[in-house]
C-alpha cells in the first residue's frame, strides 16, 4: 500500500468514528431514561406527535379517584344505553398528560364504549367544557373498548394540561344494553347524562340529567411535576363526605389536600403528595353487601383494589371501623375489627407503603348509639392511641368530641345525625392530621 493510499484509509476510519460518535451522542442525549427513547430509535422511526403523546416529564399520581360500590338500581337490563354520561370529578393535584380508569365490575354482561371525552370544566359544577380541551380518549389505540364483566380497563394516555384544585368532565357513551351500571352514590357532587352521543359536546345544553353518582369511572391519573406520590384516604361515609356541602369539595381529604399544598406553597418541609379518596358509604372493615360480586365490598376484601391499586402510593389513611359497631346485629368483638385493621397494615407493609390510622369518631345521640357499642369504640380507640395498630396515628376522636360530653361530637362539628361531621367537622378532621406524619416508608416490621 502507498502512503497516499494509507492516508486515505485512516482519513475514512477517523470519519467512519466521527458519524459513530456523533450519533451515539444524540441517542444518548434524547433518552429520557425511561428506555423508550433508545428502544423507538434501534426498532423503527418515532411515533408522530400527537394528543396521546406525554407533554412532559414528571411521575404518575392519582389525581382524583373513588370506589366503585355496586349496581346502579333502575340499571339492571338496559344499563344507560344511549347516553352520554359526564361525570364531573375533581383534581387533588395537575399534570400535563392524563389516563382514566373504567369500571364494569357490578355489570353483568360486556361493556362496550364507542367514545370517551376528557376536557377541563368552563366552571365549578359544570357540565360546559373548555372548547380547547376537548380530547378523545383511546384504548390501546382504538376508540372503542369493550370492557368484559368484573373487569375494568385503562385509557391510553392523553396529552392534556391539567390544573390543580379544577373540575374535569370524563364523557362516556354506550349504545348497547350492558346490564347494571357500576357506579359511586353519594359523591356529594353533581354530574350529568344527555341522550345520545354528545361525547365531544363542549356546551352543557344537552346535559339536562342531573345525578349524584360517578358512573363506570374510578380513576383520573396525572403525568405530574407537582407530586411524587398519592396518599390514599381510605374509609367509609365520613371519608366519602356525606353530611359535606354538595358540590364544594368539603370531605376532609379534599381539605387535608388543600392544606397540604398551601404548606409546600409557603416553603414548609412536607412531602409533595397528591390525596384521593376511596371511601364508601356504609363501608366496614369485615363484612362485604350482599351480592355477587359483593356490593360494599369490606375494607379487607377491597383493599388490594382500592388502595394497592391505585397509582404511586406512598400513604395510606385508614378511618374505617365504625359501621362494623354500628351494623352489627351482634355487639362487635374489638378485638376482630382489630384484627382486620392489623391486615390491612400488613397488605400496606407489603408495598411499602406507610400506614395512618384515625381513631373512630362519637356516635353519642345517634339512633344506634348504646353504651354498649360506645365500650368496644373506646377499646378499639385504645389500643389505637397506644401505638399497636398502625404507624403514625391521627386522633379524629379527640378532634371533633364534645369536651363536655366526649360521647358526642361538639355541636358545630356535627352535621345533624350525630354520625357524620358539618363542612367545619371535616376541616377540623383535616387539620388534625400532622403533615410530618406523611414522611417517611413503611417500617420493615411493625
């Protein structure tokens, strides 16, 4: 080989590693390091933008949520076939990308939605969307889903700014009978159904069915900068909110959300979590409805569902316990409902995930109240307060209890029945929780 040639040869090897490099560099730089961006560069060209594709970076929280609790009466052969149902949520915490979840799991036979619609509400209440929100949901790319029964299903994710402390409307439409329909009563918050398919219908003049149920949906995540994980509230009516104002918002996790951002807002040193709620009216920590599948499914057998389910939990808020005293034909054994808060922190242990305890409110003037039952709340609340049940404890007892009759709820916390709390009742609930308790894991062993 001449030297010229040989110059040439090396000329060509040292271009050949310049291009190598350079594109090493790009792919190395455009990886998020989520594997994605490498994977969709070595198997194909990307994906064209579109409204399904993230906007941003940031981690996975639930942002709104609730469980579902049985069939809707009145629903039981046609389902709501034919309708647009808008159910109104609202969000704990905002994001740039949004994905719902959808229930069938009191239907009784498939479920088929032809379209589904996510958009930010014009207003508090509202079934008006912003015109610019608009989105078509998909899943797994396709516009129709067909959810089996007893099953539900995940929407794909959809690139939409979603702001805290906001109303989201979440549209479905079924044409075909589907059986009963899943749904959350006392939601304390009005949605809305139109006939036919008005899916992608920004204006709320169709929308003149009013309900307080969420129907066949349990779920709003977030693709967000402003969480790094969610606290789940998980109880029965006095976290779901009855006796709360309808349409403000006022359960304690909605005000114990608020509270929290208003904290990492004014610089304090607490955990930036999102709050949603998984409580159910009438709810207990032992015994299921009646049903198959069991409507008012029991704390222990939905937990797996309602709480290690749900998405990037950190932290869980058990105030479940007192319709186990109330409901029982029987004087309830302490020492069972004990029991089955211990396996519910056991569940927790297992994922990691910290678990806060409240102590069951008064029940003093109420129709079921004896003293009795106010004997296994105060030995329940016992050993509670003493440490031997749950991580961190939060004393909703000594919160909102009458300081001249600790039987009773003080007169302002009470909303009337002498079970459940006023809208004061649930913020004085709210502020009772210590933010610093939300810090920390779940100890390896308890």
């Amino acid at each position: 080989m001449t030297r010229r040639h040989g110059y040439a040869l090396l000329s060509a090897i040292v271009a050949l590693i310049a291009v190598l490099s350079a594109a090493i560099y790009v792919g190395v730089a455009s990886d998020d390091g989520s594997g994605e961006s490498s994977k969709n560069s070595l198997s194909g060209p990307r994906a064209p933008h579109n409204s399904a594709a993230p906007a941003s970076t940031g981690v996975w929280v639930g942002s709104w949520s609730a469980s579902p609790v049985g069939g809707e009466p009145g629903t039981e052969t046609a389902g709501l076939a034919g309708r647009s149902l808008r159910n109104v949520v609202h969000t704990a915490i905002g994001g740039t990308s949004a994905r719902i979840t959808l229930s069938n799991l009191y239907g009784q036979s498939p479920l088929t939605v032809t379209h589904a619609s996510i958009a930010v509400a014009a207003g508090t209440g509202s079934a008006e969307a912003v015109v610019a929100t608009m989105r078509r949901l998909t899943f797994g790319g396709n516009t129709v889903v067909v959810i089996p029964a007893g099953q539900q299903v995940l929407s794909d994710t959809v690139a939409l700014r979603v702001p805290a402390d906001s109303d989201i409307l979440v549209t479905t439409y079924s044409p075909t009978p589907s059986g009963p329909v899943t749904y959350h009563p006392h939601a304390r918050q009005i949605s809305y159904a139109a006939r036919g398919d008005r899916t992608e219908d920004p204006t709320a003049t169709a929308y003149t069915e009013r309900t307080e149920y969420w129907r066949y949906l349990t779920a709003l995540d977030v693709l967000s900068d402003e969480a790094a994980g969610t606290v789940v509230a998980f109880g029965d009516s006095l976290t779901d909110g009855v006796g709360s104002t309808e349409n403000t918002n006022r359960r304690w996790p909605d005000l114990l959300s608020d509270r929290l951002h208003a904290a990492l807002h004014s610089g304090q040193d607490v955990p930036r979590y999102s709050v949603v709620n998984q409580g159910i009216g009438g709810n207990q920590v032992l015994a299921d409805g009646l049903g198959r599948p069991a409507e008012n499914q029991a704390g222990v057998s939905r937990f797996a569902r309602d709480v290690l389910g749900r998405t990037n939990v950190k932290v869980v808020v058990v105030d479940l316990g007192i319709n186990d005293i109330l409901r029982n034909p029987r004087l309830a054994d302490p020492d069972q409902v004990l029991a089955g808060l211990r396996t519910l922190v056991r569940q927790a242990h297992a994922r990691g995930i910290k678990v806060i305890g409240a102590t069951l409110m008064p029940f003093g003037g109420h129709r079921g109240y004896s003293e009795a039952r106010e004997n296994v709340r105060q030995a329940i609340n016992a050993e509670i307060r003493a440490g031997r049940v749950y991580d961190a404890v939060v004393d909703f007892d000594k919160a909102v209890r009458d300081p001249y009759d600790p039987r009773r709820f003080r007169p302002d916390y009470d909303s009337g029945d002498h079970l459940h709390p006023s809208d004061l009742g649930y913020e004085r609930m709210a502020q009772a929780l210590d933010l610093n308790a939300l810090k920390g894991s779940a100890p390896t062993r308890l």
